[in-house]
C-alpha cells in the first residue's frame, strides 16, 4: 500500500465511523474501501471494530452498533420493508413472521458508499452491484438504527458512486457508463438530467466508468472524476467549465477529439481520477490520478460573479475572482473582448486572503473587493486601489456581502462579539471610520440583499422581506459632511414551503414605457424616485417567480434557472440597446429573453411570458452578465495552452460575445414597433457584428416563414401589403435603411434553398433591381452574389448578361478573384442553365458557394482553344474578347504584377496570347529601354515582383520568346538562363554585352557580365581543343 494511502487511512482512524454515520462531507468510495480494508470491517460483517475505536483517545466517542440493510423492493422500485439488526447485523425478530408476497425481491450486497446529507436528513447507500437506495432519516439521526427508513430505488442499477447537493437538493450519481445523472430530491427523486462527454466525442471506453464527484463548497458546480482518464467541472445547469481531457479546435461539436493512443503527453489525470476534494472556498480541486498516488494535482479556479446571496451585481462589468486576483473582461478599446488579471496589494492580501465577496459599481468604473477581514476598493479609469490606513478598522470588518449605492459602498458585517450583523456605509473615495456614512444594524443574518436607486431590499429567514429608503443629506464629497438616513418602507413576511431565496432583484415599473409616443424611448430618469413594488425572486432549487410587493403574492415563471439578468431600468445612457427586455435568465434551456407584455399591466398579461428561441450558447460558455451598450451577453470558456517547459497544460478562460439585437429587433417588429426598431437599430449601427445580426434576424424571421408553408402547404405565399404587412417585409423594411441591407439580403439567400428564393425577393426587392444598385455603388463583389439568384429567378440569359458586366468591371478594378470566378461561371452557365434543367439541386446556392470554386475548379485552366470552346456561342465569345483585350491593355502598358494576378486569377491562356501577340501588344522596341522599363514596374527588390517575373519568364521560355527571356532573366540575375541562350547565339551575345556595357544605369550587372563571359570564354577554350 502507497504512502499517501497509509496517511490518509491514519486520518481516518481518527474520526472513524463518526463519518459513516454523522459526517456532512461523504466520503468517496476508495476512500470508504480503504478503511474497510485497514479495520478489517465493513458493514456487511458482524465484527466489531475495535482497532479503530482504540485510535479514540482526544475526546469520547461512542459506537451505536451495526446494523444490515436488509430491505424487499417492489418491482416498482419502492422498498416496502426494511429489517434492521442492532445486534451487529441480526435480523429483527419483529419482523420474522412478516408474510411477504411471492414478487417482492429480497436484496443483499455489499455496500461500497455511504451518502449522507444532514440537512435534507437523506441516507443514499451505492451496493457493489450497482443499486442506489434512498433512505430517508428520522429527527432521531443515526444513533438508532430504526430510524432509518429505505424509501425509493433510484437509476438503472448501474450507480458507480453519489454526491449530493444539499443547498439545491439534487443528487449526482456517478454510472459505469460514464454519465453523471441528475435528480430532484424535491420532486420525488426524479431524474432532471444527464451529462457526460458524449456530444465531445468521448464514450465510456475512452473515460471508463465515473470514479467520483465533488460538489464545490457553495454548490453551484461539481467535478467528475473518471475512471480511466480524465477530469471534467460541470455547471449545474450543464455547462462543461474545465476538462483535463484535450480537446482541438474552438466548437464543442466540431471539434476532433484526441484519443488517449495519441500524443496525450501534458494532459493531466490521463490515467484516471481515484480522489478528489475541493478546498474551504472552491478555489482548488484536489485530485489524485489512479495508479499514481505519489503525489496530488491541483487546480485552480475562478469564481463568477453569479449575483448570488447578500452581494450586489456587476451589471456592466464582467469580473470573475480567484483567491488572488481579479480577472476583469475588457472591451472599451477594442471588439475582441480580452481578460486583464489584476493582482490585489499584498498589503491587504497577506493579512485577509482569500478573496470572498466583489462587487462593481453601477458604472463599472469602480470595483469593491473583501477578504476574509476590511474592504479595498479599485478605480479602473485611475488604476488605483483604496485601502483602510487603519489595520485595526479593517480587522473588525468580517464581510459576507457587499453592493453599490450609487457612490456609496455598503457592506454586510459580521460582528464576531456580539454574533450579530449590520449594514455599513462608506463614500467610494474615503475607507475610514471618520467617514462612515451609516451604521444599521440587521435583525439577523441577510439571506439576500438588492440595491435599486434608493431602495435597499434586505431578505432574512425563513422569509421576511424589509425595504429601507435611502436618504442622503448633503453632498458626497470629502470636504463636506454628508448624512444617511435609512427609512423602513416596506416589510413582509412571507409563509411559503417553498425553497428559500438564493437571490432577489427589484424589477423597475415598465408601465410609461409603453405609453410614451412612438418618437420618443423612455429612459430609466422617467421613473426616478419611484418606489419598486415587485421583484426576481430566484430560490435555491432554480424556480424563477414573481414577487408582488404590494400584496406578497407570487407567480411561479420558469425552473431550473441558474443565473438571471435584471435588464429594465438599469441604464441611464441613450445607447442602452437592451431596455425593451424586462430580464434574461441562463439555464439547462440556455438564455432567455423576457419581455414586458403590450398590457397595462405589462407583469399580469399572459403575453408577458414570451421567450426567445433564437438565442443559444455554446455548453461550453458560461455566461459573466451583459454589456448593455453592444446588446451582448458576454461569457466564458476554458482554452488550453501548451508549452514545452511544463509538463501540464495552461488553463486559460477566454471571453465570448453573444449578441441578443437580433431577438430585440425581431420582438419591436412583431408587435409593430417600427420606429423604435429602427432607432435601435441606428444605435447599434457602430456596434461589432452589426452587418451579422442584420442577417440573423432577416434569417430567422425567413425561416419561420417558410417553415408557416411548410406547416400549411395548401397556402400560398402570398406578400402583404399597406398597414397589415408580414413580418417579412416589416424585417426588409427595417433592413432597407442600413448600407448592409444588400450583403444582408443575398447572404441570407445563400443560406436557404433556392426553391424559397422567390418568396424571399418579393419582400426584399426584384433580383435585378438589387445587382444594379450594387453595380452602381461599385459594390462588385455583393453584385456577383446576385448573379446566381439572377439565374434563378430571372433566366440564365438576364444572369450572363450581368456577369459578362461585372466581369469588365471587376477587370478595370484589377478584381482578379472575383473575375475568375466570374469567367468561371460564364463557361459553365451555357450547361448548368439549360431549359431542362429545373431540378432545384443544381440551381442550389452551394453551386458557387459565395463564388468561391472547390480547389479543383480553381487549378483547372479552361482552355480557349478546346473543341468545346470552339463551339462559341455569343457569352462565350463574349468572355474571350473581354479577356484577350484586358490583357492586351495591361501588355501594351507593361503592368505586368496585375498581367500575372490576372492569368492567375482568371485561367487565362497566357501561352497562346504570346504567340499571337509576339508582335503586337508583347513586343519589346529595344533591349535597353525594355530592361529600363520592365525593370522599373516589376521593382525587384520585392519578393512578390521576383515572384512575378519568374512566373513570367517560365511562360516566355515555353514560347521561346527571345526578347523577354534576355529581359526578365537580366532581371532575375538568372546566368544559367542566359548562358543557354547565347552559347548557341554569340551575335546577341555581343550585342547583349556592348548594351550593358554601354549604359552607365546597367553598371550594377556588371557581375553577371563577368561571370557569363568567364563561362562563355572557357566553353569557347573546349571547342577549340
């Protein structure tokens, strides 16, 4: 047996069975094994264990006895009876006359874990075979064995180990299959759902059964451990949040997998997780690898602000806190969102790590932090942190939550001596009981706290809601002496069974919104001073409702919620792209969008209950909070980094943007608000991704409409005109006032079957009139996306006579790419366009792909002079005679870079041009001038120019083409070249020689004259002998 087994079995002696029967932390199933193993007992046995009561000698302990599980169970998976043996494992006599019924089963196996939460007075036992029990535990707990009552069955008998999660009351159970089930011990036990490796590519024979899983200390994830290889941090919702297993590329779908027979050489656990064990506050993961316990790996993580509990939100900042620094998402510079690690002073940390509690200010330009003692606070704009000048101060600060108010700092304190809590509140620039603001005591410990404007909402158990007004007297500044007044406003007291509140937000009045005229958006300022009468109440076990403040009545929304989003009335600025939407809430389901209803009451109308289908994220983003002025949900992903200088790989959490305008604008159109979409829109115009979301939401409203015919095939599309238009052309309309309306358009096209074509342009506008306008504003390559619907719509001659247009166009522009493309789809228009050929496959938008050809198309070189071609048709003649007099201009001209991006980018037959043009358009008046020129348009001194000229000089070799190849091989220094040519002709030798020769500008060849005639001069000396 290792070291560290032996070291642990010691730790184990010392608290003995007390684990198995009264501990709140379970422990893993190698560990109980391990005990079992090293006290030669376990539950099955009728031995006592007295070597591991003699390892008692601290305190008292004292042994209740043993007893067996000896229970029937219906074939319904309900234990029926339940014997219990507190004479070290024998049957009860009580119950030995019991008559039971032929189908009842009678189970024993050995028992491998035991699973005990206190709070929930709940006992899960895992047997060897595989079989979970349910076992329910009288208020009498564990010190009489018939307090134990087997209640429920759970799984399908395949249970390799048990966690469970007091706080929310679900259960994990870890399978042989590899996946982790989910259940509500609320809701009968009843399974909510499954996670494993399966959608990133792994099965059970990659990861092997699950060893085991630790729940974080404040429950909102938990760690998988597999058998076989690897480590993996769920959300509870879902959200993979770290894996050891590596995994290529940036999409959970899409990305390959790397199976453990490759080069897995810097992954961590990839022989397996035996162990593993989270620190006080979840800032490590402990793990030991199977068959490797000389040493133990451990992780660090991060902590998202999840707007939980007694600390305030940070509604335009994104933080995520470690137990030494602050990760702050950046995006005020730049579209791609980047992650700042900010290290906190050692002043302040090495007297009150680890960081607890963060909170940013309404602005987000100032953050307040709080360890295990004080409070420290960080201007952003100025970088500069604020501390106590007094240790002694800070040291009686023992926080449990902070939020913001206004410029007003206000903590939740813990005051050790009296066991008693209170607000405080300290002005952002001053951290000095001088300029404590405000001390109010609380009745007890605050199960949540919200901050609204002036109104403070503080919420003790089981559930008493108290609502102050916050009153300030003077102003807020150092040279004067401001008063806070707190006033009770409101208080309930709530009865309920429910579970209790992990958090509650005020929800702002929305009723003037919906009554001001359409010119105009209210702002937040219109319902200042206006007390808040309900609020977001999200309980432990994710139920998402409603709370009247008026009359205490509550209306149930939505389940399994995770985190939530107060949005309303949480912005002053105009840019705000988000004050239409009440709130946004993340689960298992993904985001959620709520928005207000068009009632009076805009909480009481059924139409309130409207969600967003549109608006997914990756399972592998956790979402942080919002950046209300880009109308995006920021979040973030685990990447890897490797380096060969350690042996592990770098974790590194990256942010993400999910952009939610298209849900907006959709929503202000189906409920006919034009003018505020487009005003919404003009508000986001500047913003990244703007051209995307235009598409999006022209997309999706399309795809709902087809899919409407689809549902009803009998109707035909038939578009709505004046007042009562669809939503369609409410969608076109909007996107008609956007220069990206026709990238928009033709984008979405490409994206759907050309069958749908015609119902999408006859809300966006004929096919034709589009191309035009773009031709027009010289927008060449949107207009080459047309061509294709053109085709479709309008007939393959409309279609060509476009193309051969925007083919001369795009070669005036010296567009070669998109001229390629273009004389590409020319030569094939005459085949792929016949009048039989209707089939909707071959008019697809995937024929040209965006006109970007398969790299076969691309290499393949349409030959002028093939029978095929020969057979010339008027748009075929047509391509040739555009080409051979553009390229006929750029020869005349010696623009040679563009002569070679033109062969290059169009196929053209280069070759047979020289041939025909040797003395036309190619031909050279001189050596001199021609080297003079050529050698000034292609500047050699440029790797693309030699590139070019070497391209050149290979097609005049082929053609033999003495003139040029004596140039572009001067040019290019190539003696080998030259030397071949004139070794057979010494008269253009000379004249070649006394040219340079003669011309001071051609002394820099001076060299490569000496080395030609040092090899003609010695090949002349061999023919002589």
């Amino acid at each position: 047996m290792s070291g560290f087994h032996k070291m642990l079995i010691a730790l184990l002696f010392e608290i003995g069975l007390k684990l198995i029967f009264y501990a709140r932390k379970a422990l893993s199933r190698s560990a109980l094994a391990e005990v079992h193993e090293a006290c030669a007992f376990s539950l099955g046995e009728r031995r006592a264990p007295r070597r591991l009561m003699c390892a008692s000698r601290n305190a008292p302990r004292f042994f209740y006895g043993a007893f067996g599980l000896h229970f029937y169970l219906q074939d319904g998976n309900e234990a029926t009876k339940l014997s219990y043996s507190p004479d070290n494992g024998l049957a009860s006599k009580g119950v030995q006359g019991a008559v039971m019924p032929s189908h009842y089963l009678f189970q024993r196996s050995a028992i491998i874990q035991l699973e005990f939460s206190l709070p929930l007075r709940l006992l899960f036992v895992i047997f060897l075979e595989g079989q979970l029990v349910l076992c329910s535990v009288s208020k009498k707990g564990l010190k009489q064995a018939e307090s134990i009552k087997a209640e429920k069955l759970l799984g399908s008998g395949d249970a390799a180990c048990a966690s469970v999660c007091s706080e929310q009351q679900i259960l994990a159970v870890g399978t042989r299959r590899g996946v982790v089930e989910l259940y509500d011990l609320v809701d009968s036990a009843s399974l909510i759902r499954s996670v494993s490796l399966y959608d990133w590519g792994y099965s059970m024979e990659d990861t092997g059964a699950v060893s085991c899983i630790a729940w974080t200390p404040d429950n909102s994830a938990f760690a998988v451990g597999w058998k076989l290889r690897g480590l993996t941090v769920w959300s509870v919702s879902g959200c993979r949040l770290m894996s050891t297993i590596r995994q290529i590329g940036l999409s959970s779908v899409s990305s390959p997998v790397v199976k453990t027979n490759q080069d897995c050489k810097y992954e961590p656990m990839m022989g397996g997780t035996s162990l593993m064990h989270w620190d006080e506050y979840g800032y490590r993961l402990y793990a030991v690898e199977e068959r490797s316990s000389e040493r133990i790996i451990a992780f660090s993580f991060g902590k998202c602000c999840l707007n939980r509990g007694v600390s305030g939100t940070t509604y335009t900042r994104q933080v995520i806190y470690g137990e030494d620094r602050l990760l702050i998402v950046q995006s005020e510079d730049t579209d791609e969102l980047k992650i700042l690690h900010l290290h906190l002073p050692v002043s302040y940390l090495s007297q009150n790590w680890p960081v607890m509690h963060v909170a940013a200010s309404k602005d987000g330009m100032y953050l307040a932090v709080a360890g295990l003692h004080g409070l420290i606070l960080y201007d952003i704009r100025l970088k500069k942190w604020r501390v106590f000048g007094d240790i002694t101060q800070e040291q009686k600060i023992q926080c449990t939550g902070l939020s913001w108010l206004g410029n007003i700092v206000v903590v939740c304190n813990y005051i050790d001596s009296s066991n008693t809590y209170e607000l405080l509140f300290y002005p952002r620039y001053h951290l000095d009981q001088s300029s404590l603001l405000c001390r109010k005591p609380l009745l007890a410990n605050p199960m949540v706290m919200d901050v609204y404007q002036d109104y403070l909402l503080v919420t003790y158990r089981p559930f008493d809601v108290h609502i102050f007004h916050v009153k300030l007297s003077g102003e807020l500044t150092p040279s004067s002496s401001p008063d806070l007044q707190l006033s009770t406003v409101r208080e309930l007291s709530i009865m309920t069974a429910k579970s209790h509140p992990a958090a509650m937000r005020f929800i702002p009045d929305q009723l003037s919104r919906e009554h001001v005229s359409k010119n105009q958006i209210s702002t937040p300022s219109d319902l200042l001073g206006k007390e808040p009468v309900r609020c977001l109440i999200l309980r432990a076990n994710g139920e998402l409702s409603l709370l009247d403040l008026d009359d205490g009545r509550e209306r149930e929304l939505t389940d399994s919620v995770e985190l939530f989003w107060v949005t309303c009335g949480q912005s002053e600025e105009k840019t705000n792209l988000i004050e239409e939407v009440s709130w946004l809430d993340y689960g298992h389901r993904g985001m959620q969008v709520w928005y207000p209803s068009l009632g009076v009451d805009p909480f009481k109308q059924e139409d309130f209950l409207q969600l967003d289908p549109e608006l997914e994220f990756d399972r592998e983003v956790y979402p942080l909070g919002l950046l209300p002025n880009a109308g995006v949900v920021v979040g973030v992903s685990q990447r890897m980094s490797f380096s060969a200088c350690t042996e592990f790989p770098c974790f590194e959490p990256t942010p993400q943007a999910q952009t939610i305008l298209h849900c907006l604008l959709r929503h202000l159109l189906q409920r006919d608000k034009r003018e505020e979409a487009l005003l919404l829109a003009q508000l986001s115009a500047q913003k990244p991704h703007f051209s995307h979301c235009l598409e999006w939401l022209l997309f999706t409203v399309f795809e709902a409409e087809i899919s409407r015919q689809s549902a009803n095939k009998n109707q035909v599309f038939v578009p709505k005109h004046g007042t009562n238009s669809s939503l369609l052309e409410k969608t076109c309309d909007l996107i008609k006032n956007f220069p990206e309306y026709f990238d928009v358009v033709v984008s979405v096209a490409r994206k759907t079957d050309g069958r749908h074509w015609a119902d999408l342009f006859s809300a966006a506008g004929r096919s034709t009139e589009l191309f035009e306008e773009c031709f027009q504003q010289r927008w060449y390559r949107t207009a080459a996306c047309y061509i294709l619907v053109i085709a479709k719509l309008e007939g393959p001659a409309v279609s060509q006579y476009c193309a051969l247009r925007l083919l001369q166009a795009a070669l005036d522009e010296s567009l070669y790419e998109l001229a390629g493309e273009l004389v590409r789809f020319l030569l094939r228009s005459g085949r792929e366009y016949e009048p039989s050929a209707t089939d909707s496959d071959k008019l697809s938008p995937r024929f040209l792909s965006y006109f970007l050809f398969p790299s076969s198309y691309r290499r393949q070189s349409f030959d002028l002079k093939s029978p095929s071609f020969k057979e010339q048709n008027a748009h075929v003649a047509s391509v040739k005679n555009i080409l051979e007099s553009h390229a006929s201009y750029l020869m005349s001209g010696k623009e040679l870079s563009k002569l070679v991006a033109f062969v290059k980018g169009t196929q053209f037959d280069l070759v047979e041009y020289l041939q025909r043009e040797r003395y036309g358009s190619a031909r050279l008046e001189n050596f001199a001038s021609g080297l003079e020129l050529i050698g000034q348009k292609l500047q050699m001194g440029t790797l693309q120019s030699r590139l070019d000229a070497e391209f050149l000089l290979a097609h005049m070799c082929s053609v033999k083409f003495k003139e040029w190849i004596v140039v572009l091989a001067t040019l290019l220094r190539r003696s080998e070249v030259l030397f071949d040519l004139f070794q057979h002709d010494m008269r253009l030798w000379k004249a070649y020689s006394v040219t340079l020769e003669s011309h001071p500008a051609f002394a820099e060849y001076q060299d490569l004259l000496e080395a030609l005639q040092e090899k003609l001069s010695s090949m002349a000396s061999l023919e002589e002998k």
